[in-house]
C-alpha cells in the first residue's frame, strides 16, 4: 500500500508556490516538502484541513492510495 501525494499538481492547477501555501497555511516550508515528497508518516487534520481551505479543495485531491494487486 502507497499513500500518493499530488500536491505540486494542485499547487500548479491554483497557480500558488510552495512558499505561499505554507505561509497561509502556517507550516514551514521543510515540513511542506517533507509532505510534498512523500516522506512524511503522518498529517494533522488541522494541517490537513488548512491546506483544503487555503486551496479550495478535497483531501482525495491531495492524497491518493495506490493498492497492490492482491490474488485472493
């Protein structure tokens, strides 16, 4: 199991920068690329719904889970 993180994709679609985003949002601009990147093990709901406001979007277009094929 991934867990995907397309936020660049929603950053460049809202036409904001990374640096903006953690600004309005409240987060340093490590932590961002650290959840940009894929690295990080976990989110605050706080963060995460911070991140929704600020971009007018839904957590499943940030976040993606990418499964494995199982045969069962």
């Amino acid at each position: 199991m991934t867990i995907l993180v397309n936020l660049d994709k929603v950053l460049k679609e809202r036409g904001l920068t990374s640096t903006e985003l953690a600004k309005r949002v409240g987060i340093t601009n490590a932590n961002l690329s650290i959840l940009k990147t894929g690295k990080a093990r976990a989110i605050r709901f706080t963060t995460l719904d911070a991140i929704c406001d600020v971009l007018n979007c839904q957590p499943g277009d940030i976040l993606e889970h990418e499964g494995e094929d199982h045969d069962d």
